[in-house]
C-alpha cells in the first residue's frame, strides 16, 4: 500500500512539473510575442486576428473544438469517473461474499467503465464449474476493457489530428498571403506598404496554426497516457475483483501466527 501510495504521489508531483513547465513556456512565448508586438506597432490581438485574413476564423474554430475535446477527457477519463473508488469497494465486499445477483444489481444501480465490464463477467459465472469458469469471466474482462479503450481513444485521437491539421491550415494562410503579396506586384504596386498587408497576413496564419499545433500535440500525449495508465489500473482492480470471488485473494491481509 506504502508502495503504490509513493508511485501515486511521484506520478502526481512529475504531472505537475510538466504542466509548470508547459504553462511556463505558454506564459515566457505570450510575454515576448506581446512585448514584440508592442515594440513594432500598438495594434491589439484583435488587429493580428483580423489581419490574419478569413483563415483565422478555422483556427479559432479548431481552437473551439480542442478546448472542447480537452474538457471532456480531463472529466471523463479521471479515474475516479472510471471506477469510482466506494462503488469498488463495495462490490469487492460483495463479490468476497459470492453474492453474484446483489453484485449484479448493484452494477446495474451504479453504471459506469468498471460496472458495465463487471456485469458482463459475471453473466458468465458458473458455480459448477472449475473456479467458478474464472477463465471466461477473465477473457470477457480483456475483451470489455480492450473495446472500451479503443472507443475512448478515439476521441483522444482528435486531438492529434487537429496537432496535425493545425500546421497545414496556417500554411494555407500563408499561401493566401503569398498570392495577396504578388497580386500586388502583378499590379504593379511595388511600395512597401502593397507588399506588407499579404506578408503580414502570411506570417500571422502560420504562427496561429502553430500556437494551435502545439497544445494540441501536448494535450494527445498527456490523455493518451492518462487513459493507458487508468485502464491499466482499471483491468488490474477488476482482476482482484474477480480474485476475491474465486477465493484467490482476500480483502485483508492474512494474519501472521
């Protein structure tokens, strides 16, 4: 207990050294983007955002939807939404007991990941044969968590793909500028300001799409390793679960004579 206690805590005290230190890069390239943009000119962010010609209004869309996406898998991927910590308690309580038809009910009472997979291995429960048929009950489990998994990694998958998305789209906003740049030269404006208006435009798409690529990136990595490690979690706890029932494990240590 002492163990996964010191692991929980140095998981939770590395977590929050790699948010101080996204947060502080996110905090040190605002600051200098800000104080260069007020050393060049006293044009607001809304200026830049406007500038940054129709693309802009996709990449704050995207930024929409990623916000979104982030939202919904810090509140639903936690491992106290998974497998609520009285609801594994409980049924660990009731599954030493062999009580296969209260555990049931109570799985179907409480719904979440760790009920709705438990109340499928235990439809498979057979007292009458070899460790009351633990086997099938294992195999239901893998296949539960593994189709569960998959589901909710599709979500966390869209993350990476607006990563990816994002770069691409302020390249298109780039070459929008380009084409504005040398529209004016066909047209033979060739004074400094024709120039600066589709220049600008160019190289604010693309830092938009970066500064949409790169929260993107971090935030697909940071919920594919929390899924990873809470389904992780997740399988382990259903298999001492299903320990208790076969009267391979105890809820309590046993007691030294």
């Amino acid at each position: 207990m002492e163990e996964r206690l010191d692991t929980h805590m140095k998981f939770k005290s590395g977590l929050g050294l790699w948010i101080f230190i996204f947060a502080s890069t996110v905090l040190l390239f605002t600051s200098s983007t800000a104080s260069a943009v007020e050393v060049t000119s006293n044009k607001s962010l809304l200026d830049l955002y406007q500038e940054g010609g129709p693309i802009m209004h996709l990449i704050a869309l995207c930024s929409v939807a990623v916000m979104a996406l982030g939202t919904y898998c810090f509140l639903m991927f936690r491992k106290a939404k998974l497998m609520p910590p009285l609801v594994v308690n409980h049924l660990n309580g009731l599954m030493g007991q062999r009580d296969l038809q209260s555990a049931y009910d109570y799985c179907a009472a409480n719904p979440c990941l760790l009920t709705t997979i438990l109340s499928g291995a235990l439809m498979k429960a057979n007292f009458e044969r070899d460790m009351y048929n633990k086997t099938s009950m294992e195999n239901s489990i893998a296949d539960d968590c593994f189709r569960e998994e998959t589901k909710m990694m599709v979500v966390v998958n869209y993350m990476n793909t607006f990563a990816v998305l994002a770069p691409m789209i302020g390249l298109l906003g780039t070459v929008a500028g380009m084409i504005t740049s040398f529209s004016a030269l066909t047209a033979g404006k060739a004074e400094a300001t024709d120039l600066a208006k589709g220049i600008g435009e160019a190289l604010i798409a693309t830092g938009g799409g970066l500064l949409l690529a790169i929260p993107s990136m971090f935030l697909y990595f940071f919920f594919r390793g929390l899924l990873t490690s809470n389904m992780a979690d997740l399988h382990k706890t259903l298999s001492h679960t299903l320990d208790l029932f076969t009267g391979e494990a105890h809820s309590h240590p046993p007691i030294k004579h």
